[in-house]
C-alpha cells in the first residue's frame, strides 16, 4: 500500500484520497438526486392525471351516453330450396309480401313463390336500362312489382313514370286504390324523403328526418359507417305499414330496424343471426 502510495504521489502530487472525497463529486450527487426526485414527481403526476382522464371519459359515455335501444338476435329460419331461372342467376334486389317475392339480379325481374319455392319471369312492359331497386305494390287487386330504372320508376301494369329525383333506393310505402295513391321512400346518405304523385310525376312530398342508423355505427363506440356499411334495403313491415331498414354492419350492431314511417320514431331493433352469410338483398315478410 505504501508503494501505491508513493505512486500516486508522484503522478498526482501531494493529494491522495477517493473520488468521493471531493467536492465536486458531492455537487454531482446532489444535482442527480434532485433530478430523480423530479422525474419521480412528474411521473406520479402524469400517472394521477390519466387516471382521472379515464374516470371522466368512462362517466361521459357510459353514463351521460345517448340511450341505445337493446337489439334482440333474429332467428333464422329453414333455408328455401329456391329453384333459380339459370345456374348463373345472382339475385341482387328483393321485394315481398305474401305469398310472392320479386327478385333480380339487376337486369331482369323473377317472381319467387313462397310456397312453392319456384321461380318464373316477370312481364314488365317500359322496363329498359340497369335495375337498381324493386318494390311491390299492393291494392285490393293485388301485388304488382315495381322497379326503379334510371330516373323512372316502372310498374309493371302501368308502365313507367318519371321520378322528379335521382333515386338509389326506394320502397313503396301506404294502402290505397291505385299505384298512384301510394308514396315512395327513399333514402340518401342518413336522409329519408318521401315521394308522392302530383302532375304526372312522382315529386318530392316531404324531408322524413334523419336516420343516423344509416349513417354512423352507433353505441359508445360510435364512428361513420364504412364504405363497405350502409344500407342495404328498405321495405314496409306487414300489417302495420312500418318503415324498415336493412344495413351491412359489424355481427354486434344492430342491423335491422323498426320505425315510424312519418315521424321515424325508433320502436325495435335486431341483429342478424350470427351464422347468417352476408346479406345482398332484404325485404320484410311475415
């Protein structure tokens, strides 16, 4: 030791001793506890701040959240042998009302019977041109089908008439004598408008309201639609002429719902069944 000593003398003077001896260690020392201490402090704050973050945001929207009405599973039903006009028939549009149902697959119109789960070509004098929706229409005669070609619409006893509007989707909605004494309802982006009869066209009657359902996904995770979302059909609902609405959604959201057809009230909701495939065309049959 006292040759290691004798060293340090001659590289370094007279001073011999440990680092943590000097005064600039001790410096050192303090000015890194002190930053500890300050990290420490900011952390515990940062922590205590996203806490309560959370416990707002989780009181703002599972508490003061707009009320969702509970949607209930439909039950599927015993698939139809459907016997199809050809092995490359691809239905894309449908419309019903017992015992019938009109499909299509854009191009050409098919009456479907319920019962006897056969199929046959549907007469439409005046339809030309793509096919983008269909709709029955029922009076004490009966149930005539009814298209939606360009910016006319087509019944097939009356022929087509033209449509004050650009339409994508429609259904023809009321009781009445005629064809003409009903309205349609049509529905662009979240916005419903009906449609009634008037100087021999079918004119914009009134703006229904909003259908947010339409729209945005709804819940307390709420977002916009996608582009592979949205509506898929609208139809009546048998015996009480309510408005219903198909759209593609998430399995866990709502897909169908039940309203109001004047004032749009909501008044049921229900999700496909969960081993249903995807769904290109709706109708409502009782």
């Amino acid at each position: 030791f006292k040759d290691y000593q004798d060293e340090c003398k001659s590289q370094c003077g007279d001073v011999v001793g440990w680092p943590t001896d000097e005064d600039e260690f001790s410096i050192n020392a303090e000015k890194t506890k002190s930053h500890i201490k300050s990290t420490a402090h900011c952390t515990i704050l940062a922590t205590i701040c996203l806490w309560l973050a959370m416990v707002i945001w989780s009181i703002l929207t599972y508490w003061f959240a707009p009320h969702e009405m509970p949607a209930m599973y439909l039950e599927l039903a015993r698939l139809p042998q459907v016997q199809w006009p050809s092995a490359s028939f691809r239905p894309r549009l449908l419309a019903c009302k017992e015992p019938i149902a009109v499909m299509s697959d854009g191009y050409k119109l098919f009456e479907f019977d319920l019962t006897s789960e056969s199929t046959k070509p549907i007469s439409c004098p005046g339809l030309r041109g793509r096919i983008s929706d269909v709709s029955l229409s029922c009076t004490a005669e009966g149930c005539v089908p009814v298209a939606l070609a360009g910016n006319r619409v087509v019944h097939c006893k009356s022929g087509p008439m033209t449509v004050s509007d650009s339409l994508v989707q429609f259904t023809v909605l009321g009781a009445g004598a005629t064809f003409q004494e009903q309205r349609l309802v049509s529905a662009r982006s979240s916005e419903l408008i009906s449609y009634s009869w008037s100087d021999d066209e079918w004119q914009t009657d009134a703006f229904l309201g909003y259908a947010r359902f339409l729209a945005e996904l709804g819940g307390v995770d709420n977002r916009k639609l996608h582009s592979d979302e949205g509506l898929i059909a609208l139809d009546e609902f048998p015996e009480t002429g309510d408005l219903m609405l198909f759209r593609r959604a998430p399995r866990l959201k709502a897909s169908v719902q039940l309203r109001d057809p004047v004032e749009l009230r909501l008044k049921s909701q229900w999700h496909l069944p969960p081993d249903l495939p995807a769904v290109q065309a709706a109708c409502a049959y009782d």
